[in-house]
C-alpha cells in the first residue's frame, strides 16, 4: 500500500444506474468533490439529453469537467487524462476525496491506468474536409473507408459515432499508421493512484432497462425535443450531437417519422448503449460490483459502498 499515490473513488457503471447520485453521497459523507468521466456531459448545451447533474442533484458539491467545451470541438481520451489528472491532483491538494463518476470506460480506464498517449496532433483542414464527406456521403460510407484502411478500431465504433470515425481517419492520414497501432504503442505508466472503483449493475437486465425507459420519458417531459431542436436548427456538424437523444430525434424534425417513433429508438439506442458500457467495464481489474435491484433505494446502496471502500486502499488515508 502506497501512501504517497493519490486516493481516488471511481463510480462506474452504465447509464441510467444511478451513478450521479450515488457520487454526490459519497462526495458528501468522504469530504470529496466529483470529475465527470463522461465524454458527452463535457460539451455545452443537451443539458437534458446527455444528463448532465443538475444543481440541485450536485447537492453543493463541486463538479468538474461538465458542461466546459463548445460543441464541436475535438476533444480526445489523451485530453481527458491530461485535463482529469490535473483536477485530480488539486482537489487531493486542498484535502479532498476525488470521486471520479461517469460511464466512459475508455476515459476512465485510461485514467486509472495511466496511459500515456503518442502525440499524434491534429489538423484541422483534414477533420474539416472528413466531416464535409460525412454530410454529403453519409457516416456509413466513413465508417467503411475506415474498415479498409484499420479494421481492428472500425469493428469498436459504431459507425455514427462520427467524432470517433474521423479521428481515426486523421491519425492516420497524419502519421501514416493506423489508430489501433498508436494505442498498442501507448505506453502505461504507473498510476499515481490507490483507487477503489465500485461498478453498478443490476442482476435483473429487465430492471435497469426499465429504468433506462423511464428516464427517456422524463427527459422528454423536460424539455429534451426542444433542447435538441434547437441544436438541429442551428446547423452545422456538431460532435455533442452524436449523443443518444440528438441523432435519433432527426427523422422527427424532418418530418420523417413520429415524435413516439423516435422516442422509442432512443430507448433502443440507450439500451444497446448500456450493454456495450457493462461489456466495458466487466473487463475492468479490480472493479466491486454493486447489483442495484437488491436495494430500495439510494441509501442502501451507500451503505455497501462505504463497507467495500472500508476494505479497500484507500483507506489508509484520513477519510471517514
């Protein structure tokens, strides 16, 4: 046990688990304040369609990492580490517990596990001229030159996952060598953290699709067509957009399908999603898992976690 690494709380799970609010208990019972770990909650804008915490879900406990970056901009794992690392550092400066929350597992494994990028750079005429082909041609026909070119990182994106598509694309037109090859020769380093990362789930599948069912529909009763309407009409080819809840409201605002169509393929959609991020994160070391439907509600699941952080390293620093 190494007490000169930095503690660090991870809450990790798919979405509609109750992630955000299991973190804001444990921020406010260990004295810590929370890092995003979600790769759309980070854009401005589609406050409801990504579900970024509200202020009266944050409960006064500082967030970071949320809502800091206009859409459209690229932003990659490599800066997420970077960015997430340097908060990290600052809170355990000012004596406070980091709890890192989201459903990302690519940003959070990077994280946890140190990995330390090549610097492949970018080049904005390149992304530009990509994201031109992807509204004149479509996402499917990226998605195949990416197929062509690296096979390994296509067959891990979905193909509307178009930030993610042309990333891969300009890697390798920059460099010459395809993205599977940078992150095999992405090295780890140590982590400089004794982390305890407490993984959601729940053993009923039906359960947690059924909440995800729910949610759809109480985003929709906030606000969450309009929200994406807005960014629709704006224009333009924008990265938050990518997010479950945008492209899937498209067909509507076309006047090509019904408002309850479209709502039932973001359920869809988010299902599917979850079971992807679950796929994640069992592949995870060292994650605890947590079966949402054996509790009634939130305070249980605290309880447990506060018993397997008891038993974790993160103990032997002074938290409660």
């Amino acid at each position: 046990m190494d007490k000169s690494k930095i503690p660090l709380l991870v809450i990790a799970g798919p979405t509609a688990s109750g992630k955000t609010a299991l973190a804001v208990e444990m921020a406010k019972y260990y004295g810590g304040e929370v890092v995003s770990g979600d790769s759309m909650q980070i854009y401005r804008g589609l406050n409801i369609a990504t579900a970024k915490p509200t202020p009266e879900e944050m409960k006064g406990i500082p967030h970071h990492l949320i809502d800091f970056l206009d859409p459209g901009t690229p932003f990659s794992v490599a800066d997420y580490v970077r960015m997430a690392a340097g908060i990290i550092r600052e809170i355990h400066a000012r004596g406070k517990l980091p709890v890192v929350c989201g459903g990302t597992g690519l940003y959070i494994s990077s994280l946890v596990d140190n990995i330390i990028f090549d610097d492949t750079g970018s080049d904005k005429k390149i992304r530009s001229r990509l994201e031109e082909e992807a509204e004149r041609c479509g996402n499917r026909a990226l998605w195949e030159k990416l197929m062509e070119i690296d096979p390994e990182t296509a067959e891990k994106v979905h193909e509307n996952n178009l930030p993610r598509v042309i990333r891969a694309l300009e890697v390798y037109e920059l460099t010459g060598v395809r993205l599977s090859e940078h992150k095999a020769n992405s090295r780890r380093e140590e982590s400089p953290y004794n982390s305890c990362i407490i993984g959601l789930d729940a053993e009923n599948r039906q359960f947690l699709y059924d909440r995800i069912d729910r949610r759809v529909d109480i985003m929709a009763e906030k606000g969450m067509v309009e929200e994406c309407r807005e960014v629709y009409e704006r224009g333009g080819l924008s990265t938050a957009a990518q997010a479950i809840g945008y492209k899937e409201l498209i067909p509507y605002f076309e006047g090509r399908a019904e408002l309850s169509e479209c709502l039932e393929k973001i359920k869809l959609e988010t299902r599917h999603y979850a079971k992807r991020q679950l796929t994640w994160f069992r592949r995870v070391d060292k994650i605890s898992w947590v079966k949402i439907d054996k509790f009634d509600d939130l305070k249980k699941i605290a309880e447990n976690v506060k018993n397997i952080v008891a038993k974790s390293e993160i103990m032997c620093y002074n938290i409660k």
